[in-house]
C-alpha cells in the first residue's frame, strides 16, 4: 500500500505540535512502549476479524489483501500516553476504521467494542469513538510501514483517546452491547479515555 501524501489542507490534531493536552509533557520520538516481547506475525496468517454482535450475524475477515482494497487516509496526530508523556506530530496512514465498520456494521444497539492483539492485549472503547473520520486502522507511520515494535503490519489509532486505547498488532475489532473491559480497564483506568477531557481513570466518573 502506498501511503497518500498528507493533504495541505489538513489541520493538524488540536493542540498540534505546541500545545499539549492537560497533564502531559513533551517527548522527542516514540520510544515503544508494550507489555511483552515483540510478536512475530506474517501477512500471509494476519487478518482482522470483525465479529461479536453483527448485524448479519457473521464474522468479517479483513485479510492482508482485502485490506489493500480499501480507500486509506492519512492523519497527523500526537500520541498521548496516559502515563503522560506525548510525542507530536506523528503522521499514519491507514483505512480508516469507519470504512471497516462500514464493511461489518454491528448490530442495531451494539454500542461498545473491544479490540484485541496479540498476545492477549486489549481495550474497550465505544463504538462512537471509534467511527470519526480520524480513527484508523494503521499500516504506515511518517510513510513508512509500521516497524514489528510499533505494531506490524497494523494497529488502530485513535488520535483524541490515550495510547492504551489502540493496540498494536491488533487482530479483532468486536461488537458487544454492554461495555466491556481491556487490559487496562480492568486495572480502573477510563473507558473512554478522551485526552482533551482528562479521562485518565474509571472513577473520576
Ligand atoms: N498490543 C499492544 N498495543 C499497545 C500497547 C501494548 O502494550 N500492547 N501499549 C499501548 C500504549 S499504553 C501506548 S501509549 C501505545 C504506545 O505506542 P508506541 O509503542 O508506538 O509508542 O501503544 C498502545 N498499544
Ligand atoms: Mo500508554
């Protein structure tokens, strides 16, 4: 897949390369930042399995070339962990999660989703954050493939939540009508995780 060019007249995330959200301090580059060793993974058995509560009832396999059919966006972005360090201006191309969603739609009423990866690791959003023109699911950083340690072959990027919200080497995206909880969640951190808002921990609600 060949990354598009970042539009000129593309904003840049709010805040861009200046501004940080509150509690956050600068970074220079993105040091990766994982639980666990590096999965080796190949394209010819990766695929993104869209599943849980579908409308039609079935699972949808985005494989590697499935993927390669679909329209891609590019997305300059800052990534906020919720350990509070952020690295600006990072640019990712991707297929932009709504077009997946678009592929697989869920169930009327199936509002939370759970996205997991390799080696067990995963997190709980709500479909709603996940279905805006800039959430994608990510194949190039800067315009180049994602290296093993930034999550090859993708993973999902969701520029306006905390990191622990998208996987690297994600491998489903599933639908469920409750709200369900990730690695992180579970240890009572947000299940939104909105960056501007502060959404750091579940009891702040
Ligand atoms: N599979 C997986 N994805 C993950 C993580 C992880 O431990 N495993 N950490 C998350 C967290 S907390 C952050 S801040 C970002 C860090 O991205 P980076 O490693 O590219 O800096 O990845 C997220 N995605
Ligand atoms: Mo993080």
């Amino acid at each position: 897949m060949t990354p598009a060019p970042l539009p000129p007249d593309q904003p840049p995330d709010p805040g861009g390369d200046r501004v940080l959200p509150p509690g956050q301090r600068h970074t220079d580059k993105l040091v990766p930042m994982h639980y666990g060793r590096v999965p080796r993974l190949d394209l010819q058995h990766w695929a993104l399995t869209v599943g849980g509560a579908t409308r039609d009832g079935g699972v949808q396999v985005l494989d590697w070339a499935a993927l390669q059919r679909l329209p891609t966006r590019t997305v300059r972005a800052d990534l906020h962990c919720v350990a509070k360090v952020s690295v600006s201006g990072l640019v990712w191309t991707g297929v932009p999660l709504s077009e997946v969603i678009a592929l697989a739609p869920p169930e009327p009423g199936a509002e939370h989703v759970l996205l997991s990866a390799a080696y067990g690791y995963s997190a709980a959003v709500p479909l709603a954050e996940l279905d805006v023109p800039e959430a994608l699911l990510a194949t190039h950083l800067d315009g180049q493939a994602l290296t093993p340690e930034q999550g090859w072959p993708a993973r999902i990027v969701m520029p306006h939540l905390y990191g622990f919200k998208g996987p690297k080497w994600v491998l489903a995206l599933d639908y469920h009508h409750h709200p369900q909880r990730g690695m992180w969640e579970e240890h009572g951190y947000h299940p939104r995780g909105r960056v501007w808002e502060q959404e750091r921990y579940a009891h702040q609600d």
